[in-house]
C-alpha cells in the first residue's frame, strides 16, 4: 500500500474551499426557514414540520451521491461532478425560495410552494456538500485528516457568520426590513441573492483548483480488503461497519435533534425573550430576526475559536464530551438572558459543540473506516446518523411544543436534554486500538 502524500496547506485548503459557498446557502437557510414560513403565515406549533424535509432530503441524497460517485470517473474527477451539479441547482432555488410570498398565491399555495422549493433547495446543497467530505477522505492521509477537517470546519464557520449576517447587513444599510403581509422582507430576499452568486463562484474556484486522482492512483493510496470490495449493498456495508460507526452515530442522534430544535424555534426564542413579541408581522420581530442572524454569527465566530481549542485536549473523547455538555448550558440559558447583548453568552457556548460536531465524528469514522473500501457510500450512509434524528425531532417537535407550555423559549430545554444525554454517549465510543468490526 502506497501511503498517500503529505499536502500543502493551500492543497488541503483547495480541497474544501467551495464549502464556504455552500455554508452560506446552508445557514441562510438555518437562520430564516422558520421566519419565513412564519411570515408567509404557518402556524408556530407547526415550523418544526418544515424541518422534516432538510434532514430527509439529505438522507435520501448522500448516500446515493456517495455509492454513485465510489463508481464515477470523469475527466473532471468522481465527486467533483456531483458537486458542480448540486451548486448550480441550488443557485436557482436561492433565488426562487424567499420570494414564495411574493407571487399573489394564496397562504396555502404559498407554503406549498415554499415546501417545494426547499426540498430542492435542500437536495442540490446535500449533493454539493457531500464531495468535500468525501474528497478529503480521499486524498487525505491519516495523519493529516484532523487538520484537513479543521480547515473544512473553518471555512464552514467562516461561510456561517456571512449567511447569518446577510441580513442584518442588508437592513443596515437601508434595505427594506419589512414587507407587507405574508412577503418576505427584502433584506432576506437579497440576503438569498448574494449567497446564491458567492455559492457558484467558490464551487468554480474548487473545480478549478484540484485534482482527484484517477481510478489506477486512487487504488494504489486506497486498497480495499479483497473481501469487502465487491460488498456495495447498503445493508451489507451497515452490517459490516466497524462499531465506532454506530457508536458515534448514537452521539450524533442527540447532538443533530438538539441543533433541529435550535433552527426551529430559536428566532421565536429570541423574540419573546428580549422583544416579547412572537408576531412576525411587528418590526419588533423582524429585529428580533436580524439579532438571531448575528447571535449565529457569534456561535459560529466561537466555533473557530474552540475547534483550534479541541486539538489541545490529549483525549477527543472527553473533547467531545465537554463541547456537548457546554453547548446543553448554552441552550439552557437562552430563556433567560433578557437583554440582547447578554444573548451573546449562551450563542457562545453553543458555538463549542457546533465546532465538536463538525469535526470530531468525521474524524472518528473515517479512521475507523480505513481499509473498508466504499468511502463515499459508508459516509452517506454516516450521514443518516445527522438527518434521521432530525426527521424524529421535527416530527415530534408539535407535541414537545404543546407539552412544555406552548412556548419556543421552553423547547430550549428540550434541546439541553437532548446534549445531555449526547455527552454521556461519547464515552461508549472506544480508541480505535480497541475497535472491532461489528
């Protein structure tokens, strides 16, 4: 087996660049799926339904993108092609999404339209996202892989704290912030505008920029145990997954249901904690709105700060396990901070476990995954670890609304729970030294 070569920073830099892009398109999605359906006129005790098609969408997607690319080979490369694809796609979508009230439909065609347009919107950013992580699974040696994913995880960050503040900027300086009733407003509608142009621009830039290796190279840095190369059926690849596979996968369950409920309800969090409002036809909401996008900011600003933290601790494990517990106290915290500005502190914890969560896990598994072949079908199905509990946590966030009071404030404790109970997990995750296939 030939070891795969050290890369230059600017390599593993190249590599995954164009995930600022679609980070971008990803949190202004994050940030303003729930006020937009909000404003177009969906019922709060039904936003966490919306939340049903991202995760599910991505489930669907990334697996078929990461079996469909293990047997792609273009003279543009295996993944690369999705990844062009999926970018262009999803431009389109950007710029149809924030205007679903605009067109003079009805509520009810509205959401409808709405819906659609985010399941597209969400299958063209799974088949874009999927490439990166897969390429650097590709490429990447052992030794190298934390950093390659520290890179992808400050570029995602990085990407972040654009899309949150997209309109909050717009609104400063001067664009609308306020719309009639059920229309978006136009700082969101071209908040979607420039994200959608930055997207196509940073995946050209990726196209540009690397190289995969052909099949003959890619075989040579990538042997597969003769046993298990011919293996491409989904459930025999699950069956045969090393445990820390699964392990890790019980960890994500509770960190990625927690993150469901934070986009759901977080914005009404925020509003009827500072602003006392949960109505978003006031201005008091749609400020409330903005301040969330910065509040995102902030998590994501504290995020790059704390994964160069994460490095430092001598055992991932317990790294792990300290970020989750830190981002429970965050969430824990949210109801509680009544002033704007204080707001920034439980935003801050919440940025540590975002930071565990991007890199932590793919670290995990993909080490553990070496010598097991099918890369990019063993990390979309890795990826189902991220969307079911957020199909799970959408589906049952109408009766966790109802049961805590009927408040979006109190399903943050609902989310505190849920990391808990995630970093308790943690530590039935083994080194991979002691790992055994399942």
């Amino acid at each position: 087996m030939k070891q795969k070569p050290d890369l230059s920073f600017w390599k593993l830099w190249n590599l995954s660049f164009g995930f600022f892009g679609v980070q971008i398109a990803y949190a202004l999605q994050s940030a303003n799926i729930s006020s937009i359906f909000h404003t177009i006129g969906a019922d709060p005790h039904d936003l966490s339904y919306f939340w049903i098609l991202p995760p599910l969408m991505g489930m669907l997607v990334q697996p078929i993108v990461g079996t469909l690319s293990d047997k792609t080979w273009t003279r543009f490369g295996r993944r690369i092609p999705y990844l062009f694809i999926g970018a262009t796609l999803a431009v389109i979508v950007m710029c149809l999404l924030p205007n679903a009230g605009s067109f003079g439909m009805t509520v009810k065609m509205a959401l409808a339209f709405g819906v659609f347009a985010l399941m597209l919107l969400d299958t063209s950013l799974n088949m874009a996202m999927q490439p990166f992580k897969m390429m650097v699974g590709d490429m990447v040696n052992e030794k190298q892989k934390g950093k390659a994913y520290s890179i992808q995880s400050l570029l995602c960050n990085a990407g972040s704290v654009v899309g949150f503040l997209f309109p909050f900027i717009f609104t400063w300086i001067g664009v609308k912030n306020v719309a009639p009733k059920g229309v978006v407003p136009d700082s969101v509608i071209w908040s979607f505008y420039v994200g959608a142009f930055i997207l196509i621009l940073c995946v050209i830039y990726t196209t540009m920029k690397v190289r995969e290796w052909p099949p003959k190279e890619y075989r040579e840095y990538n042997p597969v145990n003769e046993e298990k190369k011919d293996s491409a059926n989904w459930i025999t690849l699950l069956m045969r997954a090393p445990k820390n596979f699964w392990r890790v996968s019980l960890v994500q369950f509770f960190c990625w249901a927690a993150l469901l409920y934070m986009w759901s309800y977080v914005v009404g969090a925020v509003a009827e904690t500072v602003w006392h409002t949960d109505n978003p036809e006031t201005e008091a909401y749609q400020t409330a709105r903005n301040w969330t996008g910065v509040l995102y900011a902030v998590q994501a600003l504290s995020s790059v700060v704390w994964a160069s933290i994460i490095p430092r601790f001598s055992n991932m494990k317990i790294a792990y396990s300290v970020s989750i517990l830190l981002g429970a106290l965050g969430f824990l915290l949210i109801p509680f901070c009544h002033d704007q500005h204080l707001q920034f502190l439980p935003f801050i914890l919440i940025g540590c476990v975002w930071a565990a969560m991007l890199s932590c896990p793919f670290t995990l598994v993909t080490n553990a995954l070496q010598g097991y072949g099918h890369m990019g079908a063993y990390l979309g199905l890795f990826n189902c670890a991220i969307c079911l509990p957020q199909i799970i946590a959408a589906a049952c966030g109408g009766f966790l609304f109802g049961l805590v009071g009927g408040t979006q404030s109190a399903m943050m404790y609902v989310a505190a729970a849920l990391l808990v109970v995630g970093s308790c997990s943690v530590f039935l995750i083994k080194d991979k030294h002691q790992e055994t296939a399942a």
